[in-house]
C-alpha cells in the first residue's frame, strides 16, 4: 500500500497513515506484541520495535511508539511495511 499522507496526532507519540486502498473492513487494535501475533501487518509494525500500539481501519493507520522512539527511524521502517501489503 502506499501512503499518500502522513498526519500528526494530539499525542506527539502517534501518527495517523493514510494509504492508498483500503484494510479489511472492520477496525483492528493491538496493543501488545502479543495481541498482533496472528495479524501479519500488526505484526509487522510491532516487529520493528519502539512500537506500543497499532490501529488501522477504512484507509488509515495509527502507530504509537514509545517515548524514546524516534520517528526518523520508524517513520520509513513503517512506509517500507506497508509498501509490502
């Protein structure tokens, strides 16, 4: 999927990805590594570290990462993921 736009979020820890297309209907939340486990994109998104959460519906996305984490780094780690989907 491409990502046409990149949105901030009222938390300085989370961003909103708008793509191309859409995810399978309904809204799909997981907080935990271990939540995501049999969900390949989730999956994917949590396997690239620093990130605490991860919701997607319609044609957006919201990762949150950790306090630490550093956007410079997840940001194309995150393009690179969905360009795969």
């Amino acid at each position: 999927m491409q990502i046409l736009d990149t949105q901030p979020t009222p938390n300085p820890n989370a961003l909103k990805f708008i793509v191309a297309g859409t995810f399978p209907a309904g809204s799909h939340s997981f907080m935990s590594e271990a939540e995501a486990a049999k969900d390949p994109l989730a999956a994917s998104l949590f396997s690239l570290g620093e990130v605490t959460s991860v919701f997607y519906m319609n044609n957006f996305l919201t990762v949150n990462k950790t306090p630490a984490g550093d956007w410079a780094k997840l940001h194309p780690a995150i393009t690179e993921t969905l360009s795969k989907v």
